[in-house]
C-alpha cells in the first residue's frame, strides 16, 4: 500500500494534502505539483512510503532543482512511483552511455561470474526492478535533505517503519500529515 502527501511551508507552519500521482510519470511532473502546492516558492516536501518497503522525500525549494532522498533504492525500483524518484543523476549512471548497464553484465545478463539464482521474483538480476540495471540496496540521494529543517542525515538514515510520521514530528506538522492519511 502507499501513501503521497504535500507538506508546503508558509507563514502559518505546514499544511498538508494527500496526492495522487496517476498521472506524475517523472520527476519534472512531481516537482510542477509541489510547486503548485505553494504559491510564495516556498519549501514543499513531497513524501511517499511503500508499507514496510521503502519511503522517499522530494524537497523543492522555489523553482530549484528538487532535492531527492529514497531509504531503499533496490525497494523503490520495484515501484512505478519509485521509479520516478530514482533518476540517473541520483543513482550515478550516465543517461547518455549505453553501455552503463552492460559494463559488469555477462553475455547472459547476469553480473560477471554470477548465476540468474540471485532472481527471487523473477524479473531479472536481484535489486533491478525488471529494467536490467543493478540498483543499489539502501539510501540513496541527498541525506542532508532535511537537515535545516531540523532532521539530521543520522537521524534520516535511523527512521522507522513510520518514517513519514516521524519526519512529520520533527517538523511540527504531524496533526497536519494526519488529517490526509
């Protein structure tokens, strides 16, 4: 199951509201909706959770490049809205090199040396997500995120299960968050 909310700063604190993204099919798109959330550029956190899987945080700050953490990339990658957080640039490939994805593949996909039993759902080498391409298990992005709100990167890494909540506590806004969940 997940869960998306907007959380904009502005004058008077945080105001959340739930999100769908059905029709958010990149980060570009997801950044245009934070952005529409608060009219005075102010910071918008987009933050989406997988139950028991995996959470992100999209920061955008004004008309600023979106600033991106995800808890669990090989997670995430299984995810349609996971896929939109886990850009290129964010998980260190060049989106210009084809041979990005090939240069430690075998001639069978399969990562030098290694056999296709890593494959426990079926969809390809473990931590790919179906697309060929080998994702890193945990963090990745900006831990730093959320550090001048309040949430260093140790205290990032260290969330719970209730990520989302405790992210929402530390801000001051979670009666806010709670009133979209």
């Amino acid at each position: 199951m997940y869960f998306a909310a907007l959380l904009a700063r502005t004058e008077d604190g945080w105001e959340a509201s739930d999100t769908e993204l059905d029709d958010v099919e990149t980060l570009s798109d997801l950044a245009d909706l934070a952005r529409e959330a608060s009219p005075d550029d102010d910071t918008v956190l987009v933050l989406i959770e997988q139950e028991d899987g995996w959470f992100g945080v999209v920061r955008v700050d004004g008309e600023d490049d979106p600033r991106i953490y995800v808890s669990d990339a090989a997670a995430a990658a299984r995810s349609s809205y996971g896929e939109i957080l886990l850009t290129d640039e964010l998980l260190g490939r060049d989106p210009g090199d084809p041979d990005d994805e090939l240069d430690s593949l075998d001639l069978d996909g399969t990562e030098d040396g290694d056999d296709q039993s890593d494959d426990e759902d079926g969809d390809g080498p473990a931590g790919d997500g179906g697309s060929g391409e080998i994702v890193p298990h945990g963090p990745v992005g900006d831990p730093g995120i959320l550090d001048d709100l309040g949430i260093s990167e140790k205290e990032l890494k260290l969330l719970s299960d209730d990520a989302l909540t405790e992210i929402a506590e530390a801000l001051g806004a979670a009666d806010v968050l709670e009133t979209v969940r």
